[in-house]
C-alpha cells in the first residue's frame, strides 16, 4: 500500500517587519496580494480556491489568510502554487519599492492511499 500526501488548505502569512505603512496602505496591499494568490492559483491548479482571512494578531502583518481547494492537490502542485506565489510576492513588493516581506506557509496536509 503506498501513501500520497495531498494538501486541502494553507494558511499564507506576509509579514513587514517595522513597516510605516497606515490602515488604508495595509488593505490595498492586501488586496493586491490576494490577487496575485488568484493568478497564481489559477496558473497551477487550474481550480477554485476559497480564501478565508484569518486573524492578524501582529501588527507586522499585512496578510493572513487560508487558502482552500475543494479537493485536495497533489504535493507537486501544491509546490508549483507556492513558488508562483512566492515569485509573484516577491515581485509585488520590488515594484512597490517594499521592503519584501516575510512570507510563511502553513500546510494542511492529509495522507490518502493510493
């Protein structure tokens, strides 16, 4: 019996340390972000993708949020979503001229047989 592991959901943090940005910077960063996830979930997965937000409990953070698949995603195309996101990101805030952000990951992975 062989296991594959597959990936529902990821909690997706972006955190700017000591950043002077006010509440109305913050939000449309966000929502930049958000956007950027969007692209870079259609380009991978080709699927739709919930986007819950979460709690920010710092205020170093400019985004916390879940991102879920009504089915899980392979290991593979889960690595290919987050490098895209991660270049996206990366990108953003170079055009921006942001300091880049701290970007953490959180996978919610389930073991399935295969």
């Amino acid at each position: 019996m062989e296991f594959a592991i597959s990936i529902a959901m990821v909690d997706v943090k972006v955190k700017m340390n000591d950043h002077d940005l006010n509440d109305r910077e913050v939000k449309i960063l966000e929502v930049f972000l958000l956007n950027l996830a969007a692209q870079s979930n259609a380009s991978s997965t080709k699927m739709g993708m919930a986007l819950n937000p979460l709690e920010k409990l710092e205020h170093d953070e400019i985004l916390h949020y879940r991102f879920a698949w009504q089915t899980s995603i392979s290991e593979e195309l889960y690595g290919e979503f987050k490098e895209g996101l991660e270049r996206r990101f990366r990108g953003a805030f170079k055009m921006c001229d942001l300091p880049v952000g701290e970007l953490l990951f959180k996978e919610n992975a389930y073991i399935e047989s295969t």
